[in-house]
C-alpha cells in the first residue's frame, strides 16, 4: 500500500499527531486488555510501519501505562482527557493507531477481529446486528 497521512487528536484537543506510513492491517482486537483500557467491547487499531511520527502538539500531555505483567502491552494516552493515542515503536518499526483517534477516515478498512474467544457476549461483531447510522431507529 502507498505510504498515506495520519492525522488525529484527543478529545480534549491538546494532543495533535500525524503520523504518515504504510498500513499493515487494521483489525478490531477483543482481547480483555483492550476491553479495559478502550471501555468497549474492543479496540479497533491501524497497525503501520510509520515512515515519520510527529507530535504537532501536547507532547507533554502524553502519558503512558505498561500492562506490568504484559510482555509488550501498554497504552498512550492524554493527561487530561484520557483519550486514547498511538503507541509508536522507539525505532519507529511499528506504530498502533486507535482508529477513533483519527480525524479523518482512512482508506484501509479493517481486516478481521482478534482475540475472538475474549469477545464479551454483548460485544458488537455479530453480524446479524442491526446496523444504524447514528442513533437507533425504532
Ligand atoms: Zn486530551
Ligand atoms: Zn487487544
């Protein structure tokens, strides 16, 4: 895929990134520490290899939580609003972008879900669901 622009925020909007690189999948992720720290049934995250990553503003706001039994795990967040933000690599080799952090759509769509046996039960994902477009409609 061509390389393509990321650019998102939090909800508070003192923390602005953009990101560009090439989109490796997007997957929706059920697993329990995604369940807790997204407050959702899942997290659903673009996985890039980031050709640059910049913090366009709010750097310091940036606090970060390792998972203290996780091998890997662990979430970016703002100081202030707790919104969710992308999880950078050191050597920039892997990047993880919460895709509701995003201003904008991006062109991937996601790829399939993870940790399907940790889904809760009242999880969206079936696909016999009803689907709005915003509110729901009696
Ligand atoms: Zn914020
Ligand atoms: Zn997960």
């Amino acid at each position: 895929m061509a390389s393509e622009t990321f650019s998102g925020g939090c909800l508070c909007g003192a923390v602005h990134f953009e990101i560009t690189g090439d989109v490796r999948t997007f997957l929706h992720c059920h697993c329990l520490r995604c369940r807790k720290s997204s407050g959702t049934g899942h997290a659903s995250n673009l996985i890039l290899k980031p050709d640059t990553a910049t913090w366009v503003s709010g750097e310091d706001k940036l606090r970060t939580f390792k998972v203290p039994d996780a091998e890997r795990f662990r979430t970016v967040f703002c100081a202030d609003c707790g919104s969710p933000l992308p999880r950078i690599a050191a050597d920039m080799s892997m990047a993880v972008v919460p895709a509701g952090s995003l201003d904008h759509e991006p062109e991937a769509i996601p790829v399939g879900r993870i940790f399907d046996d940790s889904k809760a039960s009242w999880s969206c994902g079936n696909s016999e669901l009803p689907v709005w477009p915003e509110y729901p409609q009696q």
